[in-house]
C-alpha cells in the first residue's frame, strides 16, 4: 500500500468528520467516496430534458471534462450548481454576463451584493458565484437547482447533450421546499 499525503481544506474536512463512524474512520470515508466518484454512474430519477441524447467532447469550450472529474461527482448539490456557474464565468464570460439578467417571477437569482440577492425574499441565502463578483441565491433544492441550471445554459447557448449531462450531475436531494415531497 502507498502512502500518500494530501491537503484537504477546513470544509472537506468536515464533511469527512461528519461521516466518519468508531467503525468507519477518515481513510474509509475517503476510499468510499473516491470508488464512488470513479464508478460509472448508475441510471438516476433525475428527470431528463427533451435533448439531444448523448454528450460527446467536441470543442474546447466543453463542460463535460469538467463534470465528469472525481472531484465534481464528489461534491455536494450546492457545490456542483455554484461550481458549474464557476466554469461558464472562466470559460464563457460573455454568456455569463446574461446571468445578472436572469428572473423568474419577482425572486432575484443572481445580484451584485450578497443583500440584493437575500432581500428578494424570506430565509433566502445567497453566496458569491468563485472567481465572480455574483452573488446566487443558494436556498434551493437540487430539482430547483437542475432547473435554473437548464434554463442558464440554453441562455449561454449550450448544447443540447452537454446540459443534459449537467442537469442528470445533480441528483434529487429527497428534499422539496414546496408541494408533495414525494413528486
């Protein structure tokens, strides 16, 4: 066996600590999560859009390299949706321009302050998008996430395959903030 030392920040760090068990120690949790993160991924109830079928890595300008690495399969719903916003702002800023002209009712998704965000609501939580200077409405289950996902990327003009593979990235959390929790 090779022993390896590795960096981990203060939040993975955490979110080992948390699963770990008397039983189930910091290095199981990590050889889970990494023989989970390199499996191939199993069919999902994720709801799929009217898309084209399968992604393929045509262009350079592609988010699938990005999607399909360990460390975005590993990381939590809030992480992947701030994540995935992170990758346009880098690889497609003038798409990501559109975001601060996204709405959907009266709700403000997207704001230059951290306040213009959370005012549009009640117990609404924003963070800053990394390496932006957006601040996103974080207070959302993943099926509310895979659909603000969805509409954003027809916005930047994605293609068809490459938002379905983002979208199916995000599985259902179990949790709704509304309506029947069992829709």
């Amino acid at each position: 066996m090779k022993v390896l030392n590795i960096h981990i920040d203060d939040e993975l760090l955490a979110e080992i600590e948390k699963r770990t068990t008397p039983d189930f120690d910091q290095n199981d949790v990590i050889q889970k999560l990494l023989k989970k993160a390199l499996a191939p991924p199993l069919p999902t109830n994720a709801p799929k859009t009217n898309l084209e079928p399968s992604p393929t890595v045509s262009t350079k300008n592609s988010i699938l390299p990005f999607i399909q690495s360990p460390e975005f399969k590993i990381a939590s719903g809030i992480n992947k949706y701030l994540a995935v916003l992170e990758w346009v702002n880098k690889n497609r800023p003038k798409e990501f321009q559109k975001i601060e002209d996204y709405r959907k009712g009266n709700r403000i998704y997207f704001g230059k302050t951290q306040r213009q965000v959370e005012d549009s609501g009640k117990g609404i939580n924003a963070a800053q998008i990394p390496g932006s200077n957006v601040w996103a409405l974080t207070t959302l289950d993943n099926r509310a996430k895979r659909s603000l996902l969805e509409d954003l990327l027809l916005i930047f003009n994605f293609p068809p395959g490459e938002i379905n593979a983002v979208i199916n990235s995000l599985p259902d959390s179990g949790r709704h903030r509304r309506g029947n929790p069992f829709a």
